[in-house]
C-alpha cells in the first residue's frame, strides 16, 4: 500500500537493526563513551534543518551509529544514581506496541481499557480501596500537580467558592504543610496552583527524616492565629534524600483535627509498602485522600508514567474537567450498540487530569504486572532494600566509611571519612570521589546532603543492579578515598 507523504509507514522490519544496535546498548560494555565523545556526535548531529529529507534509511543509519551508542547508560547494573532506571523488555515492548496501535488512550478498544485495568491492579497492589480513581500522568511532577489541584478545589469548596470556576478568593490565605525533606515538586505545584512557593511550609524533621509532628501542630496554629488556612498536608512515603517515611496514621489524624486534606507523595517509596518489613510504616496512607506514585520509577516502567489517584473522583473531575465541546463530547454518537470504536470514548480520562491528548501508559504497567506478577516486585523492591541495609553493614565495618541516616528503604547514605579532615575537606573529598567513580563507567551514584555532611547517596531500583555492585561501591570508595588523601591533607582547612 502507497501513501502520498514523504514519510515511511508500515513496514517495522527496516527496524531489525536498529532492534539489534539496542540489544548491544544494553550490554554496557566498555567505559561509558556518551560524555567524552560529545564533541563528535554532537558535530554529526547538529546539522542545519534540512531542506529535503535524507530518507528513513539515513534516520536509521543515524539512530544505528550515532544516537544509540551514545545513549544514556542508567540501566547498567552499577547505575544507582537519584531514583531513576531504564525500562524492562515488557514495559519496553507494550511502549512500542501501544505508540503504532494504541496512540490515544481515549476510545473503545484494547489499551483504553487497559488504562483502567492496570490502575485497578495497582489498587489492588498497594492495599487501596476499590472505589479510588486513578489517572496515568507523564511522572511525579504531574502526579502531585493533578493530586494538590484536587486539594485546592477541595478546600476552596469548603469555603463556598468554586475555584475551577470562578478562581481563588482573594481574602483568604492558604498554607500546603510538608516536610522540609519533601520534592521540590510540590513547591512548583504550588505555584502553577497560584497558591505560591512560599506557601508550602517545610516544617522539621526529627532525627530519623521524618516530619516532627509537635513542630507541625506549633506551625498549624501559629499560621491560623495569623489568618492562614491549611489547603493540606502532604506527607512524604520516601523521602528521595535518604527514603525517611512520614508517619502516615499521626499525620492522618491532625488532617482530621484541621479538617483538612492529605496527600501522599510516594512516587519514589510507595512500593516499599511490599516488603513486610517495613509495611508497618505505611499504616493510614489507604486513608488519605490523595497518593502520587511512579511506575517509572521502582516497577521500571519507561519514563514517562507516573499515576494520581484521588479518593474523591468527583473532586477530581470538578478540578480538571474540559466542559462539553461541540467537537469532542458533540461527536459522539447516542447509540446503544458500539459497532465503531470511536462510538464511544471507552473509560474516561480527559476529565480528571492536565492532557486531553495522551498516550496509553497503563498498558507498560499492564505488561510488566502480567510478566513478573506480585511476586515479582515485591522480590525486587525486598532484594533492593537488602542491597542498601548490606551496603549500610560494609560502610559500618569499613574503617574510612561513615553512615550518615538511617537505611529505611533502598536509600543508603555514606561517606568516605578521616580524623585529619575537616567536614568542609571532606565534604570536597567526596565529591571528587563520586567523579572519580563516574568517570571508571562500573559504578554510577548520586550525591545528596546530611546534615551539612556532602553524602554518597546511591538507590537502588534498578532491576539490574547485583549484589556485586553493592560490594563494589563499598570497596571502591574506600580505595579512592585514601588514594585522594594525601591531596585533601594538603588543602588548608577553613
């Protein structure tokens, strides 16, 4: 079949080897090249907008030699730097499959109603009532985004004022409570929201990273003596510094004291509530009235898939409804009988979040589930939290490493230590080290601060990640450590 249009369609078998360029990528081999030959990919690359096109099989011979080979290497078994992977062979596929025949998550056919089938299953997963409403987002940004605008229309309401309607009240003040440890993610949902930055109060954490609830109460009433209204409390199920989880049944309880909402921002550590030994923890978040979760993260969906789920659906709709358009709801025809799948929009979506457009992501949350099943992921999510409590042990036993929080999760926070070196030396000395073990390609961490102590923070989610390289890290930030002291001795102290 002929197509009159300059682009190639159809015929997916021109893509073998590019199949086989992604198998190769996927080994890691060698030093990682991305960074160090970025003056010659980008040369090829960056070429002026061309006036006619070179043809599907230069795209291909280009995405085959130069694009993929300098891909991004955060699925290599010692990446466990922030808290992001790349995709399985499932989620993979199912994102192939759904971009050619599933592109639009709206109307009657199969991955519409995997939309709503994976969500149920995630409610299923994670313990949350069957009457929840759930809607696939691009990530944890959007999550908290659609969840906290669920909030504001709710407690605007509460007021007597629709806000998706007729906007915020301008005599009224609004605060969001969360811990100081939360996502700035929160901070700018807040300021699409018109709520503003400076309204979410970062209260304290104790000495475990959880949010002090004294601290919280105090705060409460000394915003209302002042006039302000809590809009919601957000409580945070890992913390993405060091995977602290918020007491969700205390703070439960002081959202029904100020009769007001609470939001769960799990999108890192919502899948922690699988590994029994930490279960426990989680008690009351089927409670609250709003949780933000990342299958992109933990469940190594391909980036991109986050989900909101809200207690109250129809507050969700009032917060995001489009209103009936001639040419979406108008196009709809009343029939009974669906015989064309675009008779019907299927299970909607468009109304309850920030796209009316989107892909279908639930079915790579759909295919993963169907492949490793419950047991699966929970297997992961226990074997990660074992690499961060064994690595935890190494740093323990080791003479020149220091543990700096507690391990909660697959969040482990260390540093490379001496009595000779002042904090600022080696707050400096670890940084060098983690560039030091960036630049060898095998190991890949992250860096945070505790406490004012600059710490080697790796997370492990990443499914390929092995016990070796848990053991690596211990061994190898030892090594440069003492191999950089003498450098770090010499620098005077501040």
């Amino acid at each position: 079949m002929s197509y009159p249009d300059d682009a190639a369609f159809g015929d997916l078998s021109v893509l073998s080897p590019l199949l086989n360029q992604l198998d190769r990528f996927n080994q890691f081999e060698g030093p990682d090249p991305a960074g160090r030959r970025q003056h010659s990919w980008k040369a090829h690359l960056g070429t002026p907008l061309p006036e006619e096109g070179a043809g599907i099989d230069r795209v291909l011979a280009d995405l085959s030699e130069w694009i993929v080979p300098n891909g991004l290497r955060n699925g290599h078994p010692g990446f466990c730097g922030w808290v992001t992977t790349s995709p399985t062979t499932s989620g993979t596929a199912a994102t192939l499959a759904s971009t050619v025949a599933g592109s639009q998550r709206v109307w009657v056919h199969a991955f519409n109603y995997l939309e709503h089938l994976s969500l149920e299953w995630l409610k299923e997963l994670f313990g949350f009532p069957a009457h929840w409403h759930g809607t696939y987002t691009t990530g944890g940004s959007s999550a908290n985004l659609i969840a906290l605008g669920a909030a504001r229309q709710w407690a605007v309401e509460q007021q007597g004022i629709d806000p998706s309607m007729n906007g915020l009240p301008k005599n009224l003040k609004w605060r969001i409570y969360a811990s100081s440890e939360v996502h700035h993610v929160v901070n700018r949902a807040a300021a699409i929201l018109g709520i503003g930055r400076r309204s979410v109060i970062g209260v304290p954490v104790n000495q475990a990273g959880e949010l002090d609830l004294d601290q919280l109460r105090n705060q409460i009433s000394r915003d209302r003596a002042e006039g302000y209204l809590p809009m919601a409390i957000v409580a945070t199920a890992g913390t993405v510094n060091t995977g602290a989880i918020d007491p969700m049944r205390a703070l439960r309880q002081i959202a029904d004291e100020e009769q007001t909402w609470l939001h769960v921002d799990g999108a890192y550590g919502m899948f922690g509530i699988l590994d029994d030994r930490v279960s426990d923890r989680y008690d009351g978040v089927a409670e609250a009235d709003s949780v933000a979760l990342d299958p992109h993260k933990w469940l190594a969906a391909p980036v991109g898939n986050g989900v909101a789920m809200v207690r109250d659906r129809d507050v969700m709709g009032r917060a995001f409804t489009l209103e009936p358009a001639a040419y979406l709801e108008g196009s709809i025809g009343e029939q009974t009988e669906v015989e064309s799948p675009f008779d019907a929009f299927g299970e909607i979506f468009h109304e309850y979040n920030l796209d009316q457009s989107a892909p279908s992501r639930g079915v790579q949350v759909w295919a993963i589930l169907r492949e490793i099943g419950k047991q699966g992921i929970i297997r992961r999510v226990v074997r990660h939290n074992d690499f961060a409590r064994h690595l935890a042990e190494l740093v323990q036993q080791a003479p020149n490493l220091e543990l700096l929080s507690p391990v909660v999760l697959s969040i482990c926070c260390f540093r490379f230590q001496h009595a000779d070196l002042t904090d600022s030396q080696l707050n400096d000395l670890n940084k060098r080290l983690v560039a030091v073990l960036r630049a060898e390609g095998d190991l890949v961490p992250s860096m945070t601060v505790v406490n004012g102590k600059l710490a080697i923070r790796p997370c492990y989610i990443n499914p390929r990640s092995r016990l070796r390289d848990v053991q690596l890290l211990a061994r190898r930030a030892e090594e440069i450590g003492l191999e950089l002291l003498p450098e770090f001795r010499e620098s005077p102290a501040e």
